[in-house]
C-alpha cells in the first residue's frame, strides 16, 4: 500500500477514535473555572472529586450486578445505584451553581482596562452630544 | 530510510498525535487551567475513615453554605458622581464667527446595580447634566437620560453582553421648540480574545442601538417648507463594532461607527443623513492616581438631500476631525479632576457651515 494511502488511514484512524473518545471520557468530566476566589476553588475541587468518587463506585456496583445471582442481591444492587444516581445529580447542579458564582468574580485585565476608559470617555460623548444638541438648535 | 521504516515510524506518531488530544479534558478557551490541586483539596476533606456518604453530604453542606453566604452579601449597590466642570470654548455656536465663551457643566451620574444572578446584573442608571453659557445663552440646555433597565449577562470570561433602553429629555430653555424626548433601545456584545504573543489580551465587540427622537412642539415641513400638522420625529440607527487590546496596562481601541438619520421633515430632506466615523484611542494609568487618554477621529456624513450654496445637484458632505487629550486624577476615593482639551474641525463643501473650535475644561468629581 502506497504510503500516501497508510497516511489517510492513520489519519481516519485517530479521527474516529479522537471523536470516540471525549464521549467516552464525558461520564467522568469535571468542571472547573479559572476564579481567583480560594474558597469556590477549593469547594468546586471537593465537588468535583466526590464525583469521581460517586461515578467509581456506580461503576463498581455495575459490575457488580454482572457476577450477582440472588435477587435480593440484585435488588439491593438496583436501591444503591438509584441512590448513587440522586446523589450524583444533586452534586452536578450544586457544581454548577458554584461555578456559575466563580465565574460572576471572572473579571479580566480587558475589563478593568474598559472600565478606566469608560470614564474618561463618558464627558467626552457629553461633548459630542452637547455639539450636536447646539448645531441641532441653530438648524 | 525505505519506505516501510518510514510507516513504522510515522504511523505510531500519528496515532499518538490524533489520540491525545481526545484524553484532555474538555474545555473551551479561557476555561482552560491549570487541574486544580487535589493533593491540598484532599488534605481539607472530610475525615477518610468517614463512609463515602457521609463525605458527601458534608460537601454538599459546606457547598451550599458558601452559596448561601455568597447570595445573601448581594445587596443593591448605589454610586453617585457628581461634576461641576468649567470650560472655555472658542466657538459654541459652530460658525465661522469664532466668538468664544465660557461655559459651566453641571452633571450627575447615578448607577443603581443589583446582581440578580452570578451572571446576569441589573442596572439602573440617571445621567442628568445642565450647561450654560456666560453669554452664548442660545446654548444653554438641560437634558436628562434614564435607563430604567439595563442588563448585563457574563457568562465567563470571555463574553459580556448587555441590553437595555435609554429615556431621554432635552430641554432648551431659550429655544424651546427644540426640545425633545428621546426612547433608546441598546444591545452590545464583546468577546473577550484572550491573550495573543505580543499583542496582550484582545477584545472585540459589536454594539446596536436605534432611537425614536420626538420633538414637543416643533411641527415637521412639507416639501413645499410649509409647517404640517405633525410634529417632527426623527429616527437614528446606529451600529458600532471596536476592537482592542490592552498592552503593558495600556488600552488601545480602534472604532467604527455607521448610523443612518431620518427625519419626517421633507423640507429638501435636510435632516436625513448617513455617518460613517472612525477613532482611535490610547488610554493608561501613568501613576496609580493619574491616568491619560488621548483620542482621534474622522468622521463623514453625508446629508441626503441637504443643498449646498450655489451648487446644485450635490447634497452637503461635512467632514469633522477631532483631536483628544485627557487626564483624570484621583486625590481620594471621593474627589477627581479631569482637565480635557479638544481641537475640532468641520471641513465642508458647503463654506458657510465650515469651522474650527477648540475646548479646554477641568472638571472636578465627588463620587459617593
């Protein structure tokens, strides 16, 4: 095979695999957010490592599940892994809330820059509109 | 190397290449960081003999605490300035007389603003400002401009949008058929560009905005110049799109602006115009109390209809060039100065309408 052609199958190769897998990972994916705040850091860190641990051990009681015969064990199985699954729901929301109060603090050196500049230009649209209201009145 | 060799080599490569990429965790621009240091979180959690519920529910505790806390501290917050500027200009009445005056501003700036989520901020906003002429009177004029809602959404940090709408009223008191109400609807968007090598953090941002201007008691002209029974109404669309970058503390913007004028006014349609205006501007704190701010711009508009003196078939052009310079400082939390001079010049082919003014003001600022 020429080695043109070893190329666009290396290629496709990664690509399927490169789309494969993000999707894969996204049952363990994490949040985080670039705050300068330690405390919503720290919490979000926590939040998202009980996560992980929430997600190994539903992972766990799956295979679990796989090697149990008894019902009752099976039924035992399927309460904790509801529980687990509650769990997991109610801490993504909290994530997400605490990452939307990180992001409220997000504030870059762009922003500050604009704001300094909004100032002084603030008396400068006065004037221009201050012109125009006199050019305005004399027509 | 023979052809096979170079497979062995370049396939594995390539796998490692097109693979990795898709391990990373995922994220978009800014929100790229650094993994958090989990070695210290882990040092803060709970107790490890503690059964995994229980560690759980102690974040979730904590979590919700810090939330609680953190919604509770968001409280309407209220800032004032209030200007008193003097200034001497060396032709208000734009004409080719060139017969200056001083003139005193009184302004008032109020800024309501009130976190209605982590992301989404409501402002309300009073500008008021009343400027009088030692002796100029005809220019003399109030105006006020409320925004009863203004709303800002930053949903991380790289997009900042807001929207609102501007009531206004301007008020002559010597020219009173030139007052006017004013209902602005406004909507901007900037993107944050993040850092570039060389250049430092760039942005850009489009901003809208249209207004209804409805004058109290001046009647619109038919295209014979007899008054109607209608009064005049004028409509502005406006869109603004600027970019920049702050390098070494210091901003830099570029920003382009079109507006399209109309008027209900058929009197040769002098009021209908296009504008296009370009500007340039260099802002930077020099000390931690002082900073500067120089600008220039080129603006051109073109009236529709508007005829100039002796000739015909050629609507007026006015094109106006305006230098800046500016400074602003801080004696204390409370109290600025902000010394301002301004040269302009309106070049024309309409020769009567031609001028120059320049304006020097110092204004001082109580912020409260």
């Amino acid at each position: 095979m020429p080695v043109k052609r070893w190329l666009v199958v290396a290629t496709l190769i990664g690509w399927c695999g490169g789309a494969a897998l993000p999707a894969q990972a996204a049952q363990e994916e994490t949040l985080s957010v670039a705050t300068e705040d330690p405390e919503l850091q720290e919490q979000i860190s926590q939040v998202n490592q009980a996560l992980e641990e929430i997600h190994q051990q539903l992972v766990a009681r799956k295979k679990a599940l796989q090697m149990v015969l008894s019902d009752a064990q099976k039924a035992r199985l399927y309460d904790e892994l509801d529980g687990l699954r509650r769990e997991r729901d109610m801490l993504e929301r909290l994530l997400h809330d605490l990452v939307d109060e990180a992001q409220a603090t997000e504030w870059t050196a762009i922003d500050e820059a604009l704001k300094r500049a909004r100032a002084a230009e603030r008396p400068q649209e006065r004037a221009v509109q201050r012109e125009e209201n006199l050019r305005e009145r004399a027509q | 190397m023979n052809g096979r060799n170079r497979l062995r080599i370049l396939l594995p490569a390539l796998l490692v290449f097109f693979l990795l990429p898709a391990g990373r965790q995922s994220g978009i621009g800014w929100a790229q960081e650094p993994e958090p240091d989990r070695e210290s979180a882990q040092k803060e959690r709970p107790e490890p003999s503690a059964s995994t519920q229980e560690v759980v529910a102690a974040i979730k505790r904590r979590a919700q605490q810090i939330l609680e806390e953190r919604r509770k501290a968001r409280r309407l917050r209220v800032s004032w300035d209030l200007s008193q500027l003097v200034g001497y200009e060396s032709n208000p009445a734009n004409s080719p007389d060139h017969v200056g005056d001083t003139y005193l501003e009184q302004s008032l700036y109020g800024v309501f603003s009130k976190k209605l989520t982590p992301t989404v901020t409501w402002q309300g906003i009073y500008s008021g400002s009343y400027d009088n002429y030692l002796e100029y009177g005809d220019g003399d004029y109030m105006s006020h401009t409320l925004t009863p809602a203004k709303f800002l959404w930053q949903p991380g940090r790289m997009w900042r949008v807001d929207a609102g709408v501007d009531l206004n009223i301007t008020y002559y008191p010597r020219s009173k058929p030139s007052n006017y109400r004013e209902v602005k609807p406004f909507i901007g968007v900037r993107q944050n560009l993040g850092e570039l090598p060389r250049i430092g953090s760039v942005f850009h941002s489009v901003r809208y905005e249209w207004f209804v201007r409805d004058y109290i008691s001046k009647k619109a002209r038919n295209g014979a110049g007899a008054e109607t029974l209608s009064k005049r109404v004028d409509t502005r669309s406006r869109l603004r799109y600027e970019m920049g970058t702050t390098w070494k503390e210091t901003l830099l913007k570029i920003r382009q602006e079109w507006y399209f004028h109309e008027s209900n006014d058929e009197r040769n349609d002098f009021y209908d115009a296009q504008d296009y205006k370009v500007a340039f501007s260099v802002n930077r704190p020099l000390t931690k109390k002082l900073s500067a701010n120089a600008s220039y711009s080129f603006e051109r508009k073109n009236y529709t209809h508007r005829p100039v003196t002796g000739i015909t078939g050629e609507a007026r052009y006015d094109d106006t060039q305006t230098w800046t310079l500016a400074g602003a400082y801080e004696f204390n939390r409370t109290w600025s100065f902000s010394p301002s001079f301004s040269y302009k010049f309106l070049d024309s082919n309409e020769p009567t309408g031609e001028y120059v003014d320049t304006t020097i003001s110092g204004a001082v600022t109580a912020r409260f």
